[in-house]
C-alpha cells in the first residue's frame, strides 16, 4: 500500500505549484533505513583510497551535472534571483573539495610512538557512526546539507537527505549526482517526510546521528525525538542567529557599507548568517546610515527569473507577514522607518514581495532587534545612544554607540550566537588588528570576523553558541562529528 499524503511546493513568486512528492508509509521508510543500514555497512569496509576516489570524481563531475541545475531549480522553487544561484553552485564545490582534501589525514588511523612502551603497538581509528540523518533546510539547500552529507559518506556513513518541502529538488540533484560518481545507490537515499515519519526516522534503531539546520523550534523538536528515542544519538543543531556587525570610527565606509549591504540583503536575506543588526560609532552613524540607505533604494525587487533582478521574494506569504508585523510593531514602539515602501510597487500586501527596510531609533525591547526575523531582509541598525540630561528628562540623540565596550555588550545581548563581525581599517589605524583580536575574545560567537561577513570558510568550524545550536561542521572537526574513536591496544607477544 502506498501513501496518499502529497507534499506540495508553492512558488513564492506567483502561487503556483511547481512540485509534488508523495510521502512514503511507515512500513516504506522502514525498508528504506533498512536498505541504507546494509549498504553502509558494505561501504564501511571500502578502503578510504577508494572512496576517496569517488569522491574526487565526484566534485570533477558536479560543475557540468548537478551544479547546472541549481540557479533554476532554486528559483523556480523558493524564489533566489536567477543571478545569485550560481554561487551557490561554486560554494558547494568548494566545500565539498575542501572536505575531500583533507579527508585522508582526517579519516587514517593515528598511531601512537611504541618508545614509551616498548612490546606495545597502539592506534586509533576512526569509525564509521552507521545511518546519518541529514535535515536540510530550504534558505541553502546545497551549502548547508554538502557540511554532513559530503564528509559523512567520505567517513563510511549512509545518509539519509530529508529536505526542505520548499526544494524537494535539491536532494534529488545531489544523490542522482553522487550516485552517478560510484557511490552506491543505497548509500544516499532523498526522503521526503512528514514531520511524522521525520520523528520515526529519528527514532529509527538504525538511524545513528542527526544533522538538522533549521529553527529553534524545529531543533528543540528534533533534540527531543532523540533523546525520547531507545538508546543515544548523535544530534547536531544548527540554528541560525541574529547576526550582528560593529563599525568602529575607522571603518573605510567606502568599501564597508556595500559589504554589509549585501550580508543584509543577499538572498533577499533568508541566510543564516545574515546580518539582521548593526551597531555604529557615533561619530560616523550619520554617513554611514545615509551611504547605507541610498544603496538599499537601488536595489532591484521584482521576479527572480530577471537577470537583474537582486531582491526576490521571502520564501511564503506568512514569512512575509511575520517580516512585516516585525517592521510595523517596531515603527509603532518609536522605530524610524528610512526607505519609502512605495519605491518597490510590487511589495505588497498578500504576497511574498517585501520591501527592504532600515531602521533606526530602535532598541533590544522591541522583536525586530531579539527575535530572528525567520531569515527575513529587514534590516536594523543600532538604537539611538540615550544620554541623560537631568533627572527629570533623558534627550534622545541619533548618534550610535560611544565604545567598544558598548558595542560588545550590545552584541552579546542576545538568545543566538552564530556569527558577528567587526570593520576596522589598519590603513587609519594601525592598532585596529590588535583591537579586534581583544575585542574578539570577548564575542559570544561561533565564528568572528574582521571586515567581512555571511561567508563560511570551510577550513574553519561552523559552530553556534547559545540558541544558534551546538555542534561542528566543515573543517577537520567536522570528522570528529561524523565518527567515533576506537582505540586499538595490542601487546606483542614475542616468545
């Protein structure tokens, strides 16, 4: 028997359906975890040369196979301006080259020196976890499911790619690419779930760790089915953030406010790491506000399949309503709001277009500042610096933060701790190296940068802290996620 319950995906930029998918039954899913089981444990025992060998023809084949489906795929399915999906191509790949490049010394037995103990020979592997979980959201399909899926088949895993019911696609693309490239058929398996069947699969004995980058909601969700579950797993949670910037006094404004014009903005603001709060010296808040707001007013709004078009719409219409309820209450509690909504006409009402916003005059008591704007594009710069006058009447002047020290306990306050970053010029001041580096330490984040933003190196972590979730992925460590050590101990025998 088959189901008949119908996932649908619904273009945001003109209502119309563009997939379906049809949810397998319980017993289904069953026998799906079960076949990926036995093929991981087949592949477990492939040498590492060999599927690093795979891989290596894998990522050789991706720019002509999979990577030329993405830009439509992603803007037919969640409205991504046609001109912005290549990159998302790119930065699969390299990702997926880094991982691959450091998979042997990741992956190979460590030995340990037998001078200290001599008759012994020691090593640790590591090993396999088994069924891997991977929960893929829609803002990223590709970047943010290659972190697991790519190194946890490189590891001897199976993998199992829940996506988004935004880009059912996307997980088809990438297993159909992979399994072209020699990795076994079973061994990565696109499900589409139910929030139902995604908890039987959590709970699964045969599933062994879970990768989910999503909500916090949805990660408190998932935290639960597993411990509930018999047993123990595995959980990484990547929850997204509120992302702040500091632009000190020396900031080259020039080349700092275009860069966070785009960290605000691009993917019409639905990253993770976007930037969502932006704290600036007083002495330069007036410049930097209006350079940043005449850039925002150029921007092109419209339909993404338009190569010029730079700003698509928000992933649904009740995303749009939340991003707009954010604006309105913001306004109403004393926000200014700086760009004319009549500039882009086809903002409106009902529909997933919503135009960019900078505001000012706010502070950490209204939502737009503490709570995720749902991946939105409404952007937010720092609350008026509140100076006392007297102690009958506090005078409100428009004029940013005074220090870094107040910056820094700005952008701390905060439940997400993902990434911040912090734009200081040497060429002005040849301390803004060593001032950031202090400053640094004293960020609650995953990732810190200096004069960049809403980019994800792959040879660093990319971890969160607080209600951005725990857990690695990318980097040498993400192989530590994705395996377990064994500890080998012999002592020879010699007569």
């Amino acid at each position: 028997m088959f189901s008949s319950v119908v996932q649908t995906t619904i273009s945001p930029h003109d209502g119309s359906v563009v997939q379906e998918r049809t949810y397998p039954t319980s017993d289904e899913l069953h026998q799906i975890i079960t076949r990926a089981a036995a093929a991981q444990k087949a592949w477990a025992k492939v040498p590492l040369a060999q599927r690093i060998a795979i891989g290596h023809r894998f990522v050789d084949e991706w720019p002509t196979t999979g990577g030329l489906q993405v830009p439509a795929q992603l803007t037919k399915e969640m409205g991504r301006p046609i001109s912005q999906g290549a990159g998302e191509a790119r930065g699969f790949l390299e990702r997926a080259k880094y991982m691959l490049s450091i998979a042997e010394s990741s992956l190979t037995d460590v030995p340990l020196a037998d001078t200290d103990k001599p008759g012994f020979r020691r090593f640790i592997q590591r090993v396999p976890l088994g069924v891997v979980l991977v929960i893929a959201p829609w803002n990223f399909p590709y970047l943010t499911s290659v972190n697991s899926v790519f190194p946890a088949l490189l590891a001897g895993n199976a993998v199992l790619l829940k996506p988004s019911p935004q880009t059912p696609l996307s997980a088809e693309i990438l297993a159909e690419s992979l399994i072209h490239a020699g990795f076994p058929g079973d061994l990565i398996i696109p499900v589409h779930l139910s929030t139902q069947l995604t908890t039987q699969a959590i709970q699964h004995p045969l599933v062994d760790f879970i990768s989910f980058t999503g909500s916090v909601p949805g990660g408190r969700a998932v935290e639960h089915a597993a411990v509930t579950a018999p047993g123990f797993k595995g959980v990484a949670l990547e929850l997204g953030g509120k992302d702040p910037a500091y632009v000190r006094a020396d900031a080259d404004l020039d080349y700092t406010v275009p860069e966070l014009v785009d960290g605000a903005l691009f993917n019409s603001g639905q990253s993770c790491c976007a930037v969502e709060r932006i704290y600036v010296h007083q002495s330069i808040f007036d410049t930097f506000v209006s350079k940043f707001v005449d850039i925002v007013k150029g921007y092109k709004l419209g339909d993404p399949s338009v190569e010029t078009t730079n700003l698509g719409p928000v992933v649904s219409v009740a995303s749009a309503n939340r991003i707009r309820k954010q604006v309105h209450d913001a306004v109403a509690a004393g926000a200014k709001a700086l760009v004319p909504s009549d500039l882009f006409p086809i903002a409106k009402p009902g529909s997933a277009y919503v135009a960019p916003q900078v505001l000012v005059d706010v502070d950490h008591s209204m939502d737009v500042m503490m709570v995720r704007s749902r991946l939105s594009f409404a952007f937010f710069l720092k609350p008026p610096h509140r100076k006392r006058a007297s102690a009958r009447l506090s005078v409100f002047k428009r004029q940013g933060v005074s220090s870094d020290e107040e910056a820094i306990k700005l952008m701390n306050h905060s439940p997400y701790g993902l990434t911040a970053s912090i734009w200081t010029n040497a060429a002005v001041n040849p301390e803004s190296e060593a001032a950031f580096l202090t400053l640094e330490d004293e960020l609650q984040f995953g990732t810190v940068y200096l004069n960049r933003c809403d980019y994800l190196d792959p040879a660093l972590s990319w971890t969160g802290v607080k209600d951005s979730g725990r857990g690695v992925s990318l980097s040498k460590f993400g192989y530590d996620q994705l395996t377990r050590a064994k500890s080998v101990h012999m002592k020879i025998q010699t007569s």
